[in-house]
C-alpha cells in the first residue's frame, strides 16, 4: 500500500468488504472465482483512495455512502481494462499471481471484464447523481479509445512523444482524472475547484504511467514479467527516448529486433542501449514535469491533511516499484 492510504484506511475497508459482497452475490461461480481471484490478488486501490481522500479534503458529508459505490465503481471500471488488456497482450502474470485469462482463458476474462463494467453502472445509477454517472461513461469512452489507438500505433517503433502521451492520457489518465472529479462533484464544490481537481488527476495519471513504463526497462519490477512491452512490441517512453537518440546501427536493432522471440539476447541490448541515452532518466524527468503541474492544481485548496496526502501520491509515485 502506499502511506496516504492511513488517512482513508476505514474507508478502504468498507470498499474491500462491499467488493467481497460483489463476487459472493453473483450467481453464476464462474464470475464469483474470478472477481474473488481480482480482489485477493490486491493492488494498490489507488483510485478508489482519490476518491476517498478528495472527498474528505472537500469535507463531503455522506450519509449514503455513494462514495463507496462510486470508489467501487472506478475500481471495477479499472479492472476490467485489466481483464481485456492481458488478453490483448498475453498477459500471464500481474500483481504477482496468474491472470484471468492465463487461469480460465480469453472468453472468460472478456466476459467477466464486460460484466464488471455493468455492475459499476448500476452502481452509479444507484448515486443517482447524473453528473457523476457522465463523469465515468465519458472517461470509460475514453479509455476505450484510448485502447484502440494503442492498438493502431503501439508497435510502431517511430510512434511519436506526443502519440505517447496522448495514448497514456486516454487508457490511465482518464480514469484518475474521472476519480478526482467524481469526488468533487459528489461534494459539490466550484467549477473552479472541480477542474483543478480534474488536471491533478489527468497530470497524476499520465506520470504514474510513465513510471510504471519504466519500470518495465529498470529492472527494479515485481508482480509482472518484465520486458513484457519490449516483447509485446509495445513502445513506451523510454524506447521512444531512446530511438530518437539513436544512431544509425541502434535504429536498425530497433527496427529488426524489436518484440521477436525471448531468450536471444534482444531486451538485454535493448535495456543497454536505453541505460546509454539516459532514456530511463529523461523519462522521469518527464514525469516530474506533469507532477510539478498536478501539484500546482492543487493551489487554490487551503492546506490540509488530506491535501498533504495527494502531494504525497504524487511523490509516492516516483520512487514507486510495482
């Protein structure tokens, strides 16, 4: 877990006991093994401890829990897009166990991340607050574009900066940026304060993805097996760095060597040659820049325990391993 979680600890624990409740509920086993598999295999609940946080430096009085289900909400939204990415790359481990789909196979897992989907909407109609309810459709749409321009443009290893980041800001930032407003809309706070909250969320997310690529490439991950996005021909920051730093000979490994088979040699070139442009460390300079804005959003709230709490998130993901 991370050290802000403290401050939302109860909280958490009611979200973990109505997640619980969720898979023993279905009547079909198949889903209930499967949810029951998500849940203990854990993570960090990150965005239903926006939620958790942000309500309570907005000083949210909630009477009918809706933060629950709409925390409950954001993070079977997350894990569905979960389900249908492993099964899009091939994915056999996460938070350290089997996927889904490595367990009970690619229709499984497609057909429990649809259905989870459905489960966080009825959720959200439950809140019956509309705008909250928009909130996530739209991030949910978006993630979902986000997911097919990944498709049409990851493997190419001449994919721009900026195709990068407008990837990242659509498949992770928008459900970050989603659970901060939520919050906030829930709260009922400003326009103002609702969109500064919206851009710490957006700007918090597209650095937390940054890292978790990098990590991919540093060495120090846990809970997944790493070089995955160099085999699975996916280009991330570090790679994009690193080919544009590239000489002639580099360009050519790139192109010929990059996501064939494993046990050749070519990650352990390919980390080599990232180690030798310093992709690693411009990559986290560039997460730090969208930190240094996130952090700036949250300027016009006065200072808080629980404001303190998100600053820490944002240095938390920095030094983060997986």
């Amino acid at each position: 877990m991370f050290e802000s979680s403290d401050l939302v600890s109860e909280d958490l624990k009611i979200l973990e006991n109505f997640l619980n409740n969720s898979s023993e509920n279905s009547n079909i086993s198949l889903v209930s093994s499967v949810i029951s598999h998500l849940i203990k295999a854990g993570g960090k609940r990150l965005r239903p401890a926006l939620v958790f946080i942000v309500c309570k430096m907005l000083s949210y009085q909630d009477e009918e829990n809706k933060r629950i289900r709409v925390a409950a909400a954001i993070e079977f939204i997350h894990n569905a897009t979960l389900l249908h990415d492993d099964v899009l790359d091939g994915g056999e481990l996460r938070r350290g166990v089997s996927t889904a789909n490595k367990i009970w196979g690619n229709k499984t897992s497609i057909l429990v991340g649809d259905f989870l989907l459905t489960m966080a909407f009825q959720w959200l109609i439950e809140c019956e607050n509309f705008d909250v309810l928009s909130i996530l459709s739209q991030s949910s749409a978006t993630i979902v574009s986000g997911e097919i321009k990944q498709m049409l443009i990851c493997s190419n290893i001449t994919m721009t900066e900026q195709d990068y980041i407008d990837v990242v800001s659509a498949k992770t930032a928008a459900l970050f940026a989603a659970s901060c407003e939520a919050a906030a809309t829930l709260a009922k706070v400003s326009v103002e304060e609702r969109e500064a909250l919206k851009s710490f969320g957006v700007n918090f997310g597209i650095a937390f993805q940054i890292i978790d690529d990098v990590l991919d490439y540093s060495g120090e991950q846990s809970g997944k097996n790493l070089g995955n996005d160099f085999y699975n021909r996916k280009v991330t920051l570090p790679v994009i760095i690193s080919y544009d730093l590239a000489d002639e000979a580099e360009k050519e490994f790139w192109q010929s060597s990059f996501g064939k088979i494993k046990n050749c040699g070519n990650f352990q070139k390919a980390i080599s040659y990232i180690k030798n442009h310093k992709a690693i460390e411009l990559a986290k300079e560039k997460a730090e820049s969208y930190i240094k804005i996130a952090k700036e959003s949250l300027d016009i709230f006065p200072s808080s325990l629980y404001k303190t709490a998100l600053i820490n998130l944002l240095d938390f993901t920095l030094h983060r391993k997986l």
